[in-house]
C-alpha cells in the first residue's frame, strides 16, 4: 500500500506527513509535484495526502490556486475513481475547493491564527478517549449551509469535533468558531477525507504525544481511507 504527498510551492508540512507516514507508521511513501500529472503508479488501494502549509502562498483563498495545479486534476479524477485522498489543514482546504468535500473553510472567528494543542472526539467511536491533537491555521472555521449539514450527519460523515480534555463538545473547547465543532468530515462515499488539526505531528514518542497514529489507524480502518 503506497502513499503519494503531493508538494506545492508553500507547502511547509509535507516532510512532517512523509516522517510520520515513513517512519512513524512504516508506509511507502511517493513525494508528487504539483506540475506534474502522471499518478498511474498508485492504484486505487492507495492514498494521496495533500499536506498543510500554505499552497501558492494562499493567494485569492485558500487551496483556491492549488485546486487547478496539473496534480490536483489528476487527484480529483483518482477520487472520482475511488481512490483514497487525505486532506490535513491546507489540504482540507484545497479538497472543499476543489469540490471533493462539502463546504468551505472560513477567517478563524476571532481574525486570528491559532496554533496550539487541542483535543477531538471520534464520531465514530463513542468509546475511544479524546485525543490531543496540534492545530496550526487561520481560515479553518468550517461552514456549510444547513441542506449540506444535514446530509453530512444523515450519512455518518462528521468523523471528528473539538471537544475538551474529558470529550464534551462546548463552545469553549471550538479553537475557530467552526460550525457544531466540526473538525474532520468525509465525502458521502468515503474514500476522501479532510481534516483541520494535525495528526502527523503526534506521531513520534520524541514530541511525547502519538494519539496521531490514533487518527491514522482510525482512518485507515474507515471506508474513507482504508488500507
């Protein structure tokens, strides 16, 4: 099973994915450059991660330049294929842009950057404890009408919400003003998955947090990302 981490110019989180996904989790992993197109040596058992940072610079939007590059033609028609694609931040943002997620990433409510630790619950694992996870961004308050809402939970598609430290979803443990908390959803057929906080960087014992491999093996186990 082999992972591609597409680069564009502003991505800064790419090297962080690959070490996580490398050495952290023991996959293949295959660097993509935006100009290029060609894909045909991932099948659709593969995964395409499209990293954080800040594609051409966030110029117009976010993710809005990166959506046409020749690689994000060439992602989109994998996805439309079945492929799996993951989206963290940036890339959670260049997959609602591109259309492959619903909705759209929004200015953080109070106009700031937030950068810190935070802690989400599974959706789909009442079970499991919550988990710390990095957060690193500006435009990542989620939003999309009420229709969209509506089918997003009718179908399971809300995979992951701030909460607190003990798992309650509150208004004061949501970093962003998004919407109901919402920090990670997936498209209706599951093979594309985006996320705002940052999993591959709780993924090492160095940085004394690995609930990122938590995330990780999540989704691999889900239909969106499964390997």
């Amino acid at each position: 099973m082999k992972f591609g981490v597409v680069v564009f110019p502003g991505s800064n989180c790419d090297r962080d994915m690959i070490e996580a996904l490398q050495h952290d989790l023991n996959k293949e992993v295959i660097t993509l450059w935006h100009k290029d197109k060609d894909i045909s040596m991932f099948s659709t058992e593969d995964c395409i991660v499209l990293p954080g940072g800040f594609s051409y610079g966030d110029y117009l939007r976010c993710g809005a330049i990166a959506r046409f590059s020749p690689m994000m033609q060439s992602v989109i028609d994998f996805a439309n294929q079945g492929g799996k694609v993951l989206g963290v931040c940036n890339g959670f943002q260049i997959l609602c842009e591109s259309g492959l997620l619903p909705g759209v990433l929004l200015r953080n409510a109070n106009q700031q950057f937030v950068c810190k630790n935070v802690y989400l619950k599974d959706m789909l694992e009442s079970s499991q404890k919550p988990l710390q996870i990095p957060i690193a961004h500006g435009e990542g308050r989620y939003f999309a009408e009420k229709a969209v809402l509506d089918k997003l939970y009718a179908n399971n598609q809300v995979i992951y919400k701030y909460c607190n430290e003990n798992g309650d979803i509150t208004s004061a443990a949501n970093p962003n003003g998004t919407t109901d908390n919402i920090a990670g959803i997936c498209n209706e057929n599951r093979n594309v998955f985006g996320m705002m906080p940052h999993p591959e960087r709780a993924c090492s014992k160095d940085l004394a947090n690995q609930d990122g491999k938590i995330v990780f093996n999540s989704l691999f186990q889900l239909n969106a990302i499964m390997i």
